[in-house]
C-alpha cells in the first residue's frame, strides 16, 4: 500500500487546496477459505488460484489435469481482508470514498464490519462513500461468493423459462450457467480454453478524500463538425459535490501545439454535477489526422483540463487526444445484390487485416505490461492493422488500449456477451446498463475503436435456433434479445457515443438486420455484414469452399502448439497425439481428427517407430496445415477485395480466429501460450504484408493478382518461376517487368493454363515443380516471395531430403541463421524451444541454395544456448 497525494494538478501558486489525497490499498492482504481451514498473504490485484499457487499450496493451475483438480477453488467462498492505517487527518476532510477498479466478482463488502455494498459485476467499478466508518485504523473484507454457485442460484431463480445454453459441451469440461453471470464468458470454460471461475480483486483498490468536489469520471470524445468543417472536443466531467452550497469556478482546457485554449465559467450543485463542453480547435492549425497502421501516422496531441473551483480547489487532469473519422460504409454495388460493409477512417477505405483477440490469461493478475506489449509487437510485426476484441472475454485494460492507439491497431470492440441467451430481469439489466455506461465513458476517447458491437453471435443463436428453443417460444427470446441489444445496450451507446458506429451482433447484416427487427432471416448472407465462416470437412485448398463475403470477422482452424510449450504443463505419459492428456487438453468436439482429416489431405501421416518423434512430427504437420489452410483462405478474401464475380465479392476485411492462447493447448491461435510464434504467425506477416502477388488455380488456369495497401500505384516486375523439387536451381522464368499495381486494389496481373506454363518449362509436371513468384523493383525485393502448389505434396515426385544445414553467428543484438540445403524444401521449420524470440522467417519454402534468417531474442541468449537448442525440420523429415 502507498500513499500518492494526487497532485492530478500541478499547483502554480501558493494558497491552492490539493485536490484530495488518494491512498492505494494494493499490496498485500489476507485470502481465506470458507471454513477457515486455509489463510494465507495475497497480491492485491490478484486472484485466489495466484495466492494458492504463489505459497506452494498448489502446482500451476495449467499443469496437465489441474483445471479439473482444482476445481475445489472455485467452488469455495473466499474472503480477502486488510488492516490499514489512514496515513493522512481524517478531520480536514469532509467525505471520504472507497473505491474498486474492479472485483472479480460477487462479493459483500465490509468497512470496519459494517456492510456498506455488495458486487456482482466484474465489468464496472464500484465506490463507496465510507465518511460515517472510516477510522484512523480500518479493516476491510471481501467476502466472495463462488461465482459457479451464484450463477446456479440465479438461474434457479428464473422459473418463468429456461435461458439456454445452460452448460458447455462436455468437451469443454466446464461449469453451467455463466450467463446468469457478469464476468468474463470463458472463465467457466469455452472450446479453446479452461475452467478457471476464480475469485479476487483483479484491478486497484483506494481511499480518496475531499472537500469541496471530487472528480468521479471525466470523458472526451473529438468529433469532425461537417458543417462548419472542423474539429470539436467534447468533454464531459462529473463530479461528487462534498459542499452544501453550490460551487462555482472555470475549466480551462488547453492543447499548446493545436494553438488552442478555452475557458469556461462552471456552477456545480447537489443536483447539477456533470459539466458538458465544447471545446473548438482552431480551423487555422493543421491538425494531423490518427491513422491505422501502414496508412499513416497516428499522431496525438497532449492535452490539459483544469478546473479550478471555489476555496482556491484545483484538479488537472491530462490526456492525449487524437483525430481521426471513422465510418461504416452500407451502401448498394454495382452488379451485386445487397450491401457493402466496410471501413472509412479519414475518408480513406481500409481493408481490415489481423485476428481475434481473447483474454492473454485465465488470471489477469498474468498480464504483465511486458507480456501485452510483447504480444502486440507480434501484432505488428505481422503486418496486422485490426484486433477484434472478442465478447467471451473482458474489456480489456487500459494500457491495451493505449498500445492500439500508439500503434496503429484498429479496435472491433465487441460488448461481453458470448454465444448464448442472456436473462432480462431488471437487476440484471441495470447491471448492464452500469457496465456499458461505464466501459464506453472509459473507452470511447480511443481512436482505434472503430465499432461497438452487442455481442458475439447471439443473432446466428436465435436465428438458426442452435440451442433447439420450442418455435412457440421464440418470440420471447427474440424480446429478451431486442430488450437487451437494443432497448438498453444500443440506446447508451448512441447516448454515449455517436463517433462511431454500432451493431448489435457479429456476425450480422447490418442495416438489413435492423429491417428485419434485428433477427436477420440469413445472418449467414454474403451480401451484407459480416461472417463468421468455419469449414473443417472440405478441402482447405479449395478456395472455392470460402464465402466471398463483405467482410470475414471469424474464420479458421485448428493447430497444436510446439512440444516446447506443451512440455511445460505434461509429463512423459502425455506426449501422444491420442494420450489422455491430448484428449483432455483438446476442448472443441472432434478437433483433434479434424486436424489430422486436413492433414491427410495433401500430406502423409509419421510413420515413424519413436513414439516422441511421431509425436513431434504430428504437431509439426498440424501446423503445417493450419498455416497453409489460413493461407488460402485469407489470400482468397485479399484477392476479393476489388471484384464482384457472381454477384459476389467486394471483401474488406479478413479477421482470423484467433490471435492468443490463454493458456498450453489445441486451438485456432497463431501465437502460443507465452508468445511464441507458431507457423501461422510467420505466414501472416507475409499474407498481410502491404504488397502481396497471390497465386491461384481456377479452371486449369494459373492466375496472380497483385494486391496493394499502398496509397499509390506502383511500376513493379513479377517474375514467376517453376523449381523441381530435386534442386534449388529455378527450371525456367517468367518475367513481365511492365506491371502496375493499383493502389489500395487487388487486380489480375498474370494469367496462363498450367499445361502452358509447364510446356514452357521442359521436365515439369504437376507432381514434380512448384511455382513462385514475387515483386521487384531494380532487382530489389519488393514483395514476399508466394508458391503455389501443383498438386497435394503426398503426391509430390522428387521431393529429396533436404539435408539443411545451419551456421549461426551473433550480429549485435541479432543472432544469424544462414541455411544451405541440397534441394528444395517445403515448410521449413527453425526452433530454438523455451528460448524466447522469433525468426526473421519461418515454415518458408526453401528454394535457394543459401539462405540467412535472422533470430530476434526477447531475453538475453547466447550462440552456444542456441546451438543446444535448435532443430530445423523441412516436411521430408516426417516421412
């Protein structure tokens, strides 16, 4: 615990009142269980299970069968208490306030054993006035109740119908009812992820004393007048009014390098405590724009509000504020059937590249400052522009946020409801209606949310009736459904927020859904909103199976991670593809034969006798195929970007799922558990780079188009080139150095028949080469080399052991790989283990001689660690 006096204002002259202290409860404090049997120190903010395994009470949470084992936790009631010491004189303060960032999730409270309020939502915060019990000395407790055990009790309490999906598959081996909670959707479970209910206070706790006014919230959102063709501020600021007699006093709002200073007179009283402003930016300063990443610059401008009040009382507070216009674009196209959907920011059409983001962790109390920023290099890294913040999951903090706006990342902001009915009792709703007010006051000053969204496909759950409610009683779902998305969340966010624009459920139609009372009768429709699309049974190099939607907000499939992270939470008995474990680690029904069912598509399954290695192999190849399947899907909705064919196309957004794993198991991440890059990831830098040739077979035909993120049209060579699997050295090649890529567009830039490409080519069959092809400019790279394949690589003739060999050298920071393989080798696969880092490159196809991959570390290593740890497997070695 620390006492900062919250000089939110710096004090310029003397004879000013300090705007109150503030003293942080953070620290340490006491855990125990119900019976009293277990007390033992706890981190505040933090969890039950982190205490537990913190003192050696438990082994990690993750470690093989433990979500299971330590069930017990979560369904114990648990109580956090403290004794603390007020470091500063009650008696020259008239009110006092104790206030939670937020608590993870029912809990009473009690102040010197006096209840002064209870919990039952992990989304809000939550104050106390504790003027009456605060003493010089103070206990505080929060005596929780399991989560698992309040849902169940409120989901008996609905006796008038049942509100479905009461429980998860039993794959997911979770607990029942979490939609009769407010807490995040997946702790009880979901298809990638464990069972973890845990309870504690997961964000800062303080004390805060004042006289005269305290701030409680201020909020701002920057707003382009197209009228008067300038920017405003708008900035509202409530307050706690500690004085019988009203306040009078000026806020002055200042932002030095727009030239800009405005001051206004305020009156604050009992009844009259939100001050509403206006701020005008100056229309003879340039303001520069924020942009998304690889369009601009995301500048921001620091920014000052003080108020300074009657009794000589100051508070300052200080923001960074940027600029930017955002616009969801539905309007009728040329030659297709209903309706575009996509983004304007700036005026400018964006096409939205990345994945789905989930929570890093099953306790946040894990997600360190180091871990998020970490993880959004790899964001970056990958060329993404958009993050989708999935609603199973949390508003995420705020320092998550900050990154996206420093970086560039664009926001799809879901609201956290997940893939279920949802009760509409009044306690319910006003919790809500608390939660949302209090997330969108929190978020909407961000430029990188660039949409609200209600929930996560809640319109396809009733539509498609997944959860087989009697059609007589639909219409009262459908109310529940309106009552909740419409009626309370998207009436405070049109209040809150008009910015930015707002849908009701992902995926939806759109405005077509709002026609349609808000239940779309084809929520699936490729010619409005956006899809969510998985295809698990058809070939994945078929890009015919894809939808050529508007805008894909979901699409994927499975992988394993590496053994290096698996082996972390396993144990010998548990290293095979059908071992118990795998069994149980796997949480989507079927997943595991799914994998190897797109496997066995284009690839030959480890035969080998060493039950380790074939272990290996098969998550090597699960990864092999997820990367490539990813591939072709995304490729295909770049390429969809500029053309309608069959009334179909006009794609703008392509979002896989997902991102992150929140913890050591099968799902449809491209990162792993801890950050490290699985092959999907290396992929993805290179499909969303912002220029990219993309290769594909339609009708025996060989097409590439050249698809641009860039603001201008560029004079580029494509050189396309047919190898044989025996030998580095390219068979022959084709260069057209005329080429021009249009700027912001994918357009055709070469086509020709197979067999005449192979014609042109003596000794290549389909079995025998593989193509590629890239931009150049002055024999400069100026594009990632792409491959297309000819046939299924179990078909492949000539496919040689590779025999890569490896020198690694250290180049400042930089650790050098250089490679040198006999022949050409698909899917080649570097791996340094535990040691945490990536690769320049990785899972390329080999097709030179000599090639050097750099290696990034994230913590200090050496050449000979590397060495010790590094393997290379090509897709030869699993034969």
């Amino acid at each position: 615990m620390h006492l900062h006096l919250l000089l939110i204002l710096a004090l310029f002259r003397a004879g000013c009142v300090v705007a109150g202290p503030s003293y942080s409860l953070s620290g340490s404090w006491r855990v125990s269980n119900g019976n009293g049997s277990l007390e033992l120190p706890a981190t505040v903010p933090g969890y039950v299970h982190s205490a537990l395994h913190q003192h050696g009470l438990i082994q990690d949470p993750y470690y093989r069968f433990n979500d299971l084992n330590y069930r017990w936790i979560s369904l114990d009631n648990w109580t956090y208490s403290t004794e603390f010491k007020i470091p500063f004189n009650l008696s020259e303060w008239q009110k006092v306030k104790l206030i939670f960032d937020g608590v993870d999730t029912v809990a009473e409270i009690l102040f010197n054993n006096v209840t002064i309020g209870k919990t039952d939502n992990m989304f809000t915060g939550y104050s106390f006035d504790v003027t009456n019990v605060v003493k010089d000395v103070n206990s505080l407790k929060l005596q929780f109740r399991s989560a698992v055990q309040y849902a169940e009790c409120q989901s008996k309490a609905h006796t008038s119908y049942r509100v479905p999906p009461e429980c998860p598959p039993v794959e997911q081996k979770g607990e029942c009812h979490v939609n009769f909670i407010r807490k995040a959707q997946c702790s009880f479970s979901w298809d990638w992820g464990p069972s973890f209910p845990s309870q504690g206070i997961w964000k800062d706790v303080r004390i805060e004393a004042y006289n005269i006014a305290h701030l409680d919230y201020l909020t701002f959102l920057p707003v382009y007048d197209n009228a008067s063709q300038a920017w405003n501020i708008e900035i509202e600021a409530s307050f706690d009014v500690a004085s019988s007699k009203s306040v009078s006093g000026q806020v002055t709002v200042a932002i030095p390098q727009l030239k800009t200073q405005q001051t206004n007179d305020i009156e604050l009283q009992q009844e009259q405590r939100i001050v509403k402003l206006l701020v005008k930016i100056r229309k003879d300063v340039a303001v520069e724009t924020w942009w998304p990443r690889g369009h601009g610059n995301q500048t921001g401008y620091n920014m000052t509000i003080l108020f300074a009040l009657d009794g000589g009382l100051k508070i300052e507070k200080a923001a960074k504020v940027y600029f930017r216009t955002v616009q969801l674009i539905e309007e009728g196209i040329k030659g297709s059937p209903g309706l575009s959907f996509y983004f304007k920011i700036n005026g400018l059409p964006i096409f939205l590249k990345g994945s789905n983001w989930i929570p890093a962790d099953s306790f946040q109390d894990k997600v360190t400052s180091d871990r998020l920023q970490l993880l959004f290099q790899s964001v970056v890294d990958a060329n993404m522009n958009t993050l989708r913040v999935w609603g199973g999951g949390i508003y995420e903090q705020d320092e998550f946020y900050a990154l996206c706006d420093e970086l560039g990342i664009m926001v799809w902001q879901d609201f956290m409801f997940a893939s279920a009915l949802y009760p509409t009792e009044p306690g319910f709703l006003a919790s809500v209606r608390k939660e949302v007010t209090y997330q969108v006051r929190r978020l909407k000053s961000h430029p990188s949310i660039i949409i609200w969204s209600g929930n996560n496909e809640n319109e396809v759950a009733l539509s498609v009736n997944w959860f087989h409610v009697n059609p007589r009683d639909m219409k009262t779902y459908i109310d529940d459904y309106v009552t909740l998305y419409v009626k309370n969340i998207r009436k405070i966010v049109l209040s809150e927020d008009k910015s930015r624009p707002f849908i009701a459920s992902s995926p939806t139609n759109g405005m077509k859904t709002m026609e349609e009372g808000w239940i779309s009768y084809d929520p699936y429709s490729i010619q409005y909103g956006d899809i969510h699309f998985y295809n698990y049974a058809d070939d994945c190099w078929n890009w015919k199976i894809f939808p050529k939607a508007r805008l894909v907000s979901e699409y994927g499939y499975q992988s394993w991670p590496s053994f290096s992270t698996l082996e972390k939470v396993s144990s010998q008995e548990d290293w095979a593809y059908n071992s118990r474990f795998s069994l149980h680690r796997q949480h989507h029904e079927d997943g595991n034969h799914q994998m190897l069912h797109q496997v066995k598509m284009h690839f030959k399954l480890p035969q080998g006798t060493d039950p380790l290695r074939t272990f290996k192999d098969t998550i090597y190849l699960t990864q092999v195929m997820q990367a490539q399947c990813i591939k072709t899907e995304t490729e295909f909705y770049l390429r969809s970007r500029s053309e309608i064919v069959d009334g179909k196309g006009h794609t703008m957004g392509a979002l896989y799922w997902q991102l992150n794993d929140i913890w050591q198991a099968p799902s449809w991440a491209s990162l792993e558990y801890g950050g490290k890059w699985k092959m999907l990831h290396y992929f993805a830098r290179r499909f969303f780079a912002p220029l990219l040739p993309v290769g594909f077979e339609d009708e025996g035909v060989f097409y590439v188009y050249g698809v641009s993120d860039l603001h201008k049209d560029h004079h580029t060579q494509l050189t396309v080139r047919l190898h044989h699997w025996s030998s580095p050295k390219p068979l022959c090649s084709l260069v057209n150095s005329s080429i021009v890529v249009k700027a912001g567009e994918a357009v055709v830039l070469f086509q020709m028949p197979v067999s005449e490409l192979l014609k042109r080519c003596r000794g290549c069959t389909r079995e025998t080469c593989v193509v590629s092809f890239y931009f150049s400019t002055d024999k400069e790279l100026f594009s990632p080399t792409n491959y297309h394949f000819l046939s299924s690589l179990k078909d492949a003739k000539g496919l040689l052991e590779a025999n890569i060999t490896v020198n690694i050298s250290q180049k400042g920071n930089v650790f050098v790989f250089d490679l040198e393989t006999s022949a050409v080798a698909p899917f080649v696969w570097l791996d340094v283990g535990s040691i945490p880092g990536r690769f320049s490159d990785n899972g390329f196809l080999m097709i030179r001689k000599k090639l050097s991959v750099l290696f990034y570390p994230w913590k200090p290593t050496s050449k000979s660690e590397l060495q010790q740890a590094f393997s290379v497997t090509s897709l030869t070695d699993t034969y």
